[in-house]
C-alpha cells in the first residue's frame, strides 16, 4: 500500500519533470527538419564541392568563399542587392507610411481605402510580377501606351533594377501598412488635439509627435523589411531572370542559379552563408 | 483683453444627437467662468467647439468681437488643458512645457527664462529633466497646467483638470488653481461635473443638462435661486430635500401641507402659488395642485417645542463629520408625535452644527427657514419662486451683481 504510493509519486515527479519539455518536441521536431537539418548542411556542403546530385564529394575548406570574393559576378550580386535593398525598403516604408497616415482618420470609404493599401500583402510575389510584365511590355504594356514611348524596360539595364524594386516596394508595403496604422492607433489622438491648440501646424505635429510615436515599431518595421527586401526571389524570376546581363541578379537569385543552373551546390551554399551573415549582422547592428 | 461669446450655438452630430443646443453665454474678461453639469451634458463639447478642436455646428462663436467660427485652433491663440493632461510622451516635462513657446519660434534664452518661471510657480523645477512617464498623477497635472499657462493665451480652457487626482490632491489643487487665477488675472472656462469645484472657483457658473443651458448665475446666486429643480439638486452637497406637498388656505391662513408636514408659507409664496407673482412666465395657479417643496440640509432649525415645529424629525443614520454632522431620518407628524400611524417617506438629510442644541428625544421638532424654500412645479420642474425671467438668467445675474 504504503509502496506502491510512494512510487505512483514518484512516477508523478518524473513526470512532472518532463511534462514540460514534452509539449516542446513537436515544434522542436519540426524545426529540426525543416530549419536546423538544412541551415547545419548548407553550413556543411559550403566546405565541399559537390556532384550533380548535391551530395558533397572534395573538402575544400574555405575555398568555395575564397572563389567567392574573387569572382566580379559575386561581388556585383552583392552591390545589386545592395541597391535594390535601398530602393524597395525606403519605397515600402514610405507607401506603408503615407497609406496608413491617410487612413488614420475617419472618413466614409475608408474601408476601401484601407483594403487597398494592405492589399498588397495578399498577392503572391509572382502573380504581381506576372501583372507587371504585362504593363511594361514593350508593345502591348500599359505603361509604353500612357507615356507615349516605346521602351523595353526589362531588358534595360538602366531601368530592370529599379522597376524590380519598385514591385518589390509596393508589394512590401502592404504588412508596413499595418504595422504603422497599429503604431498610429497607440499614439493617443488628444496629443494631436492639444498640440493644434498649442498652435502647431500638421508638418509640425508629424515630425514632433507622429514619427516619436512610431520610433518603435518604425525600427522593427525597418529590420523586417531589410530581411524581407534580401530574400526576394519570385518577381526577379519572372521579370528579368537575373538579367539584363547581370543587372538584377540579386543574392538569392544568384544562388539559386549557382544551385540549380550550374549545379555547383557548394558555391550556393557558401553564398547562402554569406547572406545569412549580412542579414544576421545588419540585424544585431540595429538592436 | 478677451470677451468669448457664445451665440446659439448648437452641436449636432451626424447620428442626428444634439450634444448642445442653443447655447448663448457670454464670458467676460478675466472671469473664472465654470460649466458644470452631469456626464455627458455636453460640457467638454461646448469646451471644444471653443477651442475649435469641434466644428460648431449652427451659431457663432465671438473672441474678442470677432466672428471666429472657422479660425484653426492654431489661430485662436487659447491655450487648453485635457481632463488626460494629453502630455507629450516622448517629451521631457520642460519640452512638454516649452512647445508651444517653440511652435512661436521665441528665442532659446525667453523659452528657458519663461518655462523656469511656471515650474517654480507650479513647484515642478525639480521634474523638467523627468519623461511624463515618471511623473506622478498630481505631477502630470501641474505639467499639464504649466504647459498651458506658459504662453500668454487669450483664455485658458481646462476640461475636468482635477477629475483624476484624489481627493487631497484635488483640494490643494483647487486651492492652487483659485490662486493661479488671480495671479495670473486670466480668462478661465473650466469645465467640472463636480459642483465643490465650481461652487469655491466660479465668479459665475453655468449649469447644463442633455445639451441645453439650464442657468448662468454666480455660485450664490445659484445656491440660493435655482431655476428649476434639476439645478437645486445638482448644487449643494448633501442634495437639497424634495419633498411633496399641497398649498392649503384656511383660518390659520395660507401653509404648505405634506403628509407629514405643515408649514407656514408667506406672501411671496402665496403670490407665486396662485399665480399673481410679478414674475410674468410663472404665472399660473398651482393651487390644490401637486407642488415639490426644495430645502436644502443647512436650512432646519431645531426648535423646543412641538407647538412651533413643522415637523418632527426621527433621525436613523447619524454622519459624523467632524464639525458638522448629517442626519438622514424621518418625517414625522408634529400633529401627532407618538402616532404608531406615521407613514415612512423617502428619508431627509439635515445638516447640523457640532454646537447646535438638539433635544435628545426620538423626535425632533423642526421648523425650516422658510426664506430659503424653494417650491417646484413636479411637472416641468421650474421654480415657483424664481425670482427672474427664465429666459434669461444672463440679464438677471448682472442685474444681482450691480445690485
Ligand atoms: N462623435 C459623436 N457622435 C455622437 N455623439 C457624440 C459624439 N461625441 C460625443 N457625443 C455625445 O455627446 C454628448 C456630450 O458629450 P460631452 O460633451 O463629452 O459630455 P461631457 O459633458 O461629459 O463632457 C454625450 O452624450 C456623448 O455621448
Ligand atoms: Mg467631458
């Protein structure tokens, strides 16, 4: 009697123990499949070359990231990304910013307009790239039409990039759009009221009490756009291929070129890691 | 120099609600001039719609003379203080305090000279480096204020500035504000649902109920010559009695019956019941009808005798005060003092001195002053001896001020 309760508790112990760490291992299980295997591998396969298959077959060190910064593609990817993270970032922010500002006070119809600054994040990349090809073709797009000209604006380099961002921008600004109008309606509204009393006019209201306010959430968004900004994959793809030359080959596009295109999976992985570690620093250098 | 004048002025909202109507008051200079009334009266709009934070919806609004329906709030040159202190919270308290001298580009040396003056006025020096945050309630408050009077305004509005300070605080800060006044011989327009603030800071108060301006008179005038019940009530703490009665007119002469009262009521009442009184809108006979006698707490006098008293008072809750002390209780019958058949009314408070004499009975006869009745129509609630025309309390109040 005596005995058999006394290990029904400390059965009860060892469980009690453990509960915790159980209702841990589905996530954890998930991450491991699908998050930390691959993120050790790439590590892994960067210090390799490898067949077609992918399977790592010569350990080379650091010798793949050496190849790396010695090749002017790489190095250019790296500076078209750069650009391109300017671009999209400061055109989301702004879009996200101005939508949510005018939707900030009531007004009738505001629903619609709230629907249509957010939409944006509710189109897949590529749906959205595939709308805009359609716009800049050269002889049937919109945009040649309206502007009476006749230029080939995906296969410009002087215009690939930047309309590749531009897309990007507007699809991005959807989320930006939300996160500044939950910023905006924390600032309490009778701060705007005593400042008008107080005689300041709207440009002074927005610069002394509207971007404080957002301080906040306005770095956070910026982190997450930088982030999102060096990951974009699917409008480059369809738009321009990396291409006109190199113009728009971005990092990531780059890698899955070197991956998929060239089968040099040890290449892609070194990349990979490099964008991992630009992405990681810029992250910890802004909190 | 600064005149606000309101002329039916008038708030209707979109969902058709009229959060003010017809509002016409004027504020004179240098007055401490208090809008009071239960939550939701419109008092913070009519507050706004002077300040322009509110478009007004019909009437017009005069600053100085000037028609200054569509002026900005920025060109009104008002300074306001909100019943949340609205502090910038990203600002120190001297930011706080110096915007609105900085929106007006004043030199770096004028700001700093002027902002160290009112936190020394407000005893906040210590606090300018502190972020709202940090601050207590009755800090912000000051910061608040400070923020307003720093800047020569042409009034200062202030919507229930004390609402959210406890009790201690709020009476130290009503002390302040009333010295702030006079110190500063500015035009205040504060708004209050708690009358002590308006009875102690008011030249003049106006009391309002749903939207619609009930009365403007000095806070004695109030006291003493509500315009209609809902004003009596709402002045005066504890409220004043309401109690039932009937005229009546016999050998003995001309009293006011309830049903367990008698008193005995004078010309001026007798003329304001049958309706001859001199005051023209009140004229109508209320005698046999239905009447609400008005007395406040203060104005019962003991008495020793059950031959003088009106009635007889059986206490049942004793408030101990300190000084005062309040009895709630019973009417009783003085005509039959032991009667087992006493019916039980809604009970009366009565306000009493420490050094009062009461005889230690159950019962105690009590005479009213009858120079402070009232006397309301149940119906519409005016008062039979209003003294003034309805219409228009503004004439009457200057009219008892010369006086
Ligand atoms: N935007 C609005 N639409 C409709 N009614 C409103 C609006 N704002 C305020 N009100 C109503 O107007 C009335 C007066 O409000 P307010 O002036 O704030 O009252 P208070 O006397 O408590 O300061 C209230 O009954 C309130 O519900
Ligand atoms: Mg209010």
């Amino acid at each position: 009697m005596n005995h058999s309760s006394s290990r029904i508790s400390r059965i009860r112990n060892v469980f009690s123990a453990t509960e915790p760490y159980l209702y841990l291992v589905p996530s954890i299980l998930i991450f491991s499949i699908f998050l930390f295997w691959p993120f050790f591998k790439t590590i892994y396969l960067s210090f390799y070359k490898t067949n077609k298959l992918g399977q790592a077959k010569l350990f080379v060190g650091i010798g793949n990231y050496k190849e790396l910064f010695q090749s002017s593609a790489f190095i250019n990817s790296l500076y078209v990304t750069l650009v391109f993270v300017i671009i999209v970032v400061s055109i989301s922010m702004l879009l996200g910013l101005i939508g949510a500002i005018l939707c900030n006070k009531t007004f009738p119809g505001i629903r619609f307009f709230s629907t249509a600054y957010a939409l944006p994040m509710a189109i897949a990349s590529s749906s959205a790239a595939m709308i805009f090809r359609i716009m800049l073709h050269p002889s049937i797009g919109i945009v040649n039409k309206l502007l009476h000209l006749n230029i080939n604006w995906l296969a410009d380099p002087r215009y690939a990039l930047v309309l590749v961002a531009i897309l990007t921008g507007w699809l991005n600004s959807g989320i930006d759009f939300l996160y500044f109008s939950a910023g905006l309606a924390s600032i309490d509204e009778t701060i705007y009221e005593r400042a008008s009393v107080d005689g300041a006019g709207p440009v002074r209201q927005f610069v002394h009490l509207t971007l404080p306010g957002l301080s906040p959430i306005l770095f956070y968004t910026i982190v997450v756009n930088i982030i999102q900004a060096f990951q974009s994959f699917g409008q480059v793809k369809i738009l321009t291929q990396g291409g006109p030359g190199d113009a728009t080959n971005l990092i990531v596009y780059s890698i899955y070129r070197d991956a998929f295109f060239n089968y040099r999976f040890g290449s892609a992985a070194a990349e990979s890691v490099i964008l991992f570690v630009i992405i990681m620093c810029l992250t910890l250098l802004m909190f | 120099m600064s005149e606000i004048s309101l002329v039916n002025v008038s708030k209707l909202y979109k969902n058709g609600f009229y959060a003010v109507k017809d509002c016409n008051v004027t504020i004179h200079d240098h007055e401490f001039f208090m809008i009071i009334g239960p939550s939701g009266c419109g008092k913070s709009t009519t507050l706004r719609m002077i300040a322009g934070l509110e478009k007004i919806s019909s009437g017009e609004l005069y600053i100085d003379g000037e028609l200054s329906n569509m002026l900005e709030p920025q060109e009104r040159n008002l300074a306001m203080v909100f019943q949340n202190y609205a502090l910038y919270p990203h600002m120190t308290v001297f930011d706080n305090i110096a915007f609105s001298l900085k929106v007006r580009k004043l030199p770096k040396e004028e700001i700093e000279r002027q902002v160290m003056s009112v936190a020394d006025m407000l005893g906040i020096s210590a606090l300018l480096h502190r972020k709202p945050t940090a601050l207590s309630g009755g800090q912000r408050q000051r910061v608040a204020i400070g923020s307003a009077i720093v800047r020569n305004a042409r009034a200062f509005l202030m919507d229930e500035p004390l609402s959210n300070l406890d009790a201690k605080l709020r009476a130290e800060m009503r002390v302040e504000l009333s010295r702030l006044h006079k110190k500063l011989n500015a035009t205040m327009i504060y708004v209050t649902h708690d009358q002590v603030e308006a009875m102690t800071l008011a030249d003049r108060i106006m009391v309002m109920k749903d939207g619609i301006v009930q009365q403007v008179a000095a806070p004695m005038e109030l006291y003493r010559h509500p315009i209609n019940q809902f004003v009596a009530g709402f002045i005066g703490s504890p409220e004043m009695n309401f109690i039932p009665v009937k005229s009546r007119e016999d050998a003995s002469g001309f009293s006011l019956i309830g049903k367990n009262l008698k008193v005995e009521a004078d010309e001026t009442i007798e003329s304001a019941v049958h309706g001859d009184s001199h005051n023209e809108t009140l004229q109508g006979n209320y005698a046999q009808k239905d009447l609400i006698l008005g007395v406040r707490p203060e104005d019962f006098i003991p008495v020793s005798s059950y031959q003088a008293a009106d009635f007889l008072f059986e206490p049942a809750v004793v408030e101990n005060l300190g000084n005062d002390y309040l009895l709630h209780g019973y009417m009783v019958s003085a005509a039959d003092p032991f009667g087992i058949s006493r019916k039980k009314e809604k009970m009366i408070v009565i306000s009493m001195k420490r050094n009062d004499t009461i005889s230690d009975h159950d019962r105690i006869p009590m005479q009213i002053v009858t120079e402070h009745m009232q006397l309301f129509d149940p119906e519409s609630g005016r008062n039979l001896l209003y003294p003034g025309t309805p219409a228009d309390p503004e004439t009457l109040a200057t009219e008892r001020r010369q006086a």
